[in-house]
C-alpha cells in the first residue's frame, strides 16, 4: 500500500515534475557522477527515485560497464527511462529489499533529491532499506539543514523538508567518508554524503 506522499508523487503532480525535467541538462552531472565512482569503485548503482533517468544517463556515460538501475513510482518517469533504454523497475523505497534480493545487493545505491519527500514519519524505515540494499556505500544528494525543516513545496505543504541526512545515516551505523556542496551548475542547492556500510 502506497503512503500518502507516494501517492501524491505517483499521480498528476509527479507527472508535471517528469515534464519539468526532461528538459535537464544531465550532462552537466558527469563530473560529479565521475568523482563518485572513482571514489567508491562502484560496479553497480541503483538509484531509488530515479525519475527519468537523468542520473542513470550520467552513470551509463561515464563508465557503461557498471550495471546502473533506477526505480520509481511514476509511470510517465519510468516510461521515458525505459525508452531511453535504461534498467528501472517499478517499485518503492519501501521494496528495495525485493530488488536486492534479485541482484544481490548493489556496490552504491543513491538518492537525489528523493529523501526530502519522505514524510517523517516514514523516513527511518526508507533510510533501512536504503541501506539494506546497499553491499557498501550510500549516496545522499539532498537538501541539508541543522534540524528537520518543513519546507512549502510549490504551495504545498508536508511535501518537503530538509533534513541532516548525514547525521540521520550516521546514528544508523554508517560511517561518512565524504561530504561537500554538489555542483551547484548541476544541482539545486544540495549537499552531498558519502557513506559506508560498517
């Protein structure tokens, strides 16, 4: 059963953010994602809310040996990743452990811009199958507060918050190994945590 921000995402109002950006320049991300995988040596990515696929064209770019799969909720999201030829299943944060018992885990699994919709109420239970699916690192590339911040999301509200993820990942035993301001020609305004699994 859905919640009710996956609802909210997976209806019309996720459908216009799809038709927002397909316009990215995800080119602009290959720098970062370039760093990433020298840094970690990851073979194998899954990218929970991935969207249309923006970051998992990035990854293809940089290195298409590494097996890169994305899930969404969205239909019209993972329509356009599918037809970019991208690997993406239709699944939640919250089903990531039928995902990784089918690959066997993944080297990174990332989140862009996805952890500030979870409510929080639903937060540490996402953040638990983040982390079960992973093998070793963690990526959050999200918006960073001191404390957990409410925030008005194109005249709604409970749809956003910005949170300290690094400390939130840390207090379930992952250790930060890298931490920085992402590109801001690439992203909007987020921060970046890079984790490991003990």
């Amino acid at each position: 059963m859905l919640t009710d921000q996956e609802q909210f995402w997976k209806g019309e109002f996720g459908d216009s953010y799809v038709f927002r950006h397909k316009e990215l320049d995800w080119k602009a991300r290959g720098p970062f994602w370039r760093s990433i995988i020298e840094m970690t040596k990851a073979r194998s990515i899954l990218e929970v809310g991935c969207n249309i696929g923006s970051n998992l064209k990035c990854i293809r770019a940089v290195d298409p040996m590494i097996a890169a799969w994305g899930c969404d909720i969205n239909q019209a999201a993972l329509q356009e990743a599918a037809d970019a030829g991208l690997s993406v299943a239709d699944a939640s944060v919250f089903e990531l452990h039928k995902m990784a018992g089918v690959l066997a885990g993944f080297d990174l699994t990332a989140t862009v811009g996805m952890l500030i919709h979870v409510s929080p109420s639903d937060l540490s239970r996402a953040m638990d199958e983040i982390i079960a699916s992973s093998k070793r690192y963690v990526l959050a590339v999200e918006y960073a507060d001191e404390t957990e911040v409410e925030v008005n999301y194109r005249g709604h509200s409970e749809r956003l918050w910005r949170r300290p993820f690094g400390k939130l990942y840390e207090a379930k035993g992952l250790e930060i190994v890298a931490e920085f301001d992402a590109p801001a020609d690439a992203f909007d305004r987020c921060h970046v945590w890079i984790m490991e699994r003990p």
